[in-house]
C-alpha cells in the first residue's frame, strides 16, 4: 500500500508541477490560466499535506501546505467556468462563493492544529455542503451551455470533464475527516488515488496531444467554407435570421432552427462556427437581437417604448439576460445608450 501510495502521489506531484509551470510559461496571455495556475498549486498543496504519516512533510512545511490547500475545489471550480462558460468574467458572487466555501474548512484546520478546541462536525458537515454546491454547480453549468456550444471538441470535453470532476469530487467532499486519526491513513491514500486519473488526465488533454488544446480547434474553424452546398445552406440561415427575423422567437434553439433548415444540428453547428465565427449559439442568435434593438433605440418614433419592451420584440426573454449582453457588446447600460443616440 505505501509503494502504490508513493507513485501515486509523487507522479501526482510531479504532473501538477509540469502543469503549474507550462501554464506559466505557455499559457500565461489566456484569460483562464490564472485559475488553471491556482488550482494546479492548491491540489498540489493537497498532495503534499494529506499524506501517510512516513511521507509527513516537516511540521511547519505540513502547516503551510495545509493551509494553501483549504480553497483547492473552489480554484478548480473557477477554472471549469473559464473554460467552458461563454465570457466569463470574475464577479463579487464568485469570491463570495469561494469565501464561503473556504471558511468553514479554515476552520477545520485550526482545529487540526490544536489551534481551537471545538466540536468538528457541525463545521465538517457545513464544509461538506458547500463542497457538494460546488460541484453541483460546476456539472450543472458545464452541462447547460452544452446545448449551445458550436466547437464540437469542446461540447465533447464537457461530458470528459463532468465525469472525472465527478469521480473526483465525490471522494474530494471527504477530505476534511482527516481530522479522524482512525481514517486518516485510508482517507489520505484513497483521496489520492481519486485525483490521480483527473491530474493526469487534464495534463494529457492540455498539453499531450495538441498545445493549443484550450482553443478547441478555433484557428482550424476560422477558416470560411468554400463547398456551394454550404453556401447555399448560408444563404438559407440569412434569410431565416435577417429577412424573416427569426431571432425574434425567444425560444429559439439550434435544435429547432436546425429542424426549420433540415440539416443536422452537427452541420448547422460547424456552419456557424466556422463562416461566422461564432462559438456559442446564444452570441450567434443575440447578434441579431442586439442589432435590432439598438436600432430601436436611435427610432425617434420609438422614444416613448420602453427598453424592456424593445428587448422583448427583439427576442430577449428577459431583462437580466438583456442588459449582460447589451453591456457585454457596447460596454454600456442600453439607457445610456439611448441617451448618447438621441
């Protein structure tokens, strides 16, 4: 058990280095490798502090580690959504979660430093929930903009990673019963077999086969198509979205557009992608709308229409949703919009 416990771990340690150091080196310009850096170093700081008790690290070292590792979920948690989230941007209610998430098991450490004398499982049991909320979220978002997603590689790598951030999450949640001296052995060995595949598979999938393996073969799907089948079926999709102004039925979807143009969803998705340019189906169906609606906006026989009302003709099925991609487009509200265009 401590020989399979060895190369698991040390290989471990060894694959979260060379991850932490290529996205330094290599990945450093992309908005995600932060939080990519983040959670190589946090789990890496799990692997080194959750051990046997004959790969114990120095008290003061075993200390620090302990305490780099307490947000390692929460950073993995980040990077997941940078890499499949469409824009994502960090928000208040995204520190606030790895707040939330990372108090109850700080706490937990300074009872496992005899720092503070208390009954552990309450807090455990909190930290627990807040790990479970984490992940649910996690598969929950990776498996909502699926639907949506326009890189084929992409849309298969979100149910890899659901997989492997399950597995691993589920014996993650567990983590914090070290503070058990009966389990700790078993706890330790088993929390670091469960990582390993995902360790190893994330390496093998950023940096095994392609460098640009982030990208999910954009640069391949800039490239226009020259086939007349697909400039016809183009010329179908311009007729559908601008003269017939489909983008005005809110609950559009590229299922039923791809039924509409009786095409596969497969083929829809690549000629979007890949003439237009766009990698998400939402932005794709919202640059139509977006159009739209600001040239309401600068309508003088419009004025007295409310924005609410022009974002709902235009399509949009709700204000929230309205205003982010408004804001994400002209980097102002839609009200100081038309006050600049009237």
């Amino acid at each position: 058990m401590i020989l399979l416990d060895a190369f698991i771990r040390f290989t471990g340690v060894g694959l979260l280095i060379f991850l932490a150091v290529l996205t330094v080196r290599d990945l450093r310009k992309w908005h995600g490798a932060p939080y990519l850096f983040l959670a190589s170093i946090t789990v890496l700081a799990a692997y080194l502090g959750l051990t046997l008790p004959e790969f114990r690290l120095p008290d003061v070292v075993h200390v620090v580690v302990r305490i780099i590792d307490i947000p390692n979920l929460a950073f993995v948690w980040l990077f997941a959504l940078t890499l499949f989230a469409h824009k994502f941007t960090l928000r208040w209610f995204h520190v606030a979660a790895i707040a939330l998430y990372s108090l109850p098991i700080a706490i937990i450490r300074l009872y496992q430093f005899d720092i503070v004398d208390m009954n552990p499982r309450p807090v455990l049991l909190v930290a627990e929930i807040f790990s479970i909320a984490l992940v649910g979220h996690l598969i929950f978002s990776t498996l909502r903009g699926r639907s949506d997603d326009l890189l084929e590689q992409r849309r298969r790598a979100r149910i890899y990673f659901v997989i492997v951030i399950a597995f691993v999450a589920t014996v993650t949640t567990f983590i914090h019963t070290d503070m058990f001296l009966p389990y700790e052995v078993s706890y330790a060995t088993l929390w670091t077999a469960s990582v390993w595949p995902g360790i190893v598979w994330t390496c093998f999938w950023l940096f095994g086969a392609k460098r640009e393996a982030l990208a999910f073969g954009d640069q391949a799907d800039s490239e226009k198509l020259e086939n007349p089948a697909d400039q016809k079926l183009l010329a179908e999709l311009e007729t559908i979205m601008q003269s017939d102004q489909g983008f005005r039925q809110s609950d559009l979807t590229i299922v039923k557009l791809a039924k509409k143009m009786a095409v596969t969803q497969h083929r829809l998705r690549q000629l979007i992608n890949q003439t237009l340019g766009h990698q998400n189906f939402n932005s794709f169906v919202n640059s139509y709308r977006l159009t739209a609606v600001k040239t309401a906006l600068r309508d003088p026989d419009q004025a007295s229409m409310s924005i609410l009302t022009i974002a709902l003709d235009c399509g949009f099925n709700s204000l929230t949703t309205f205003n982010r991609a408004f804001k994400d487009s002209e980097s102002m509200t839609p009200s100081a919009y038309r006050q600049r265009v009237e």
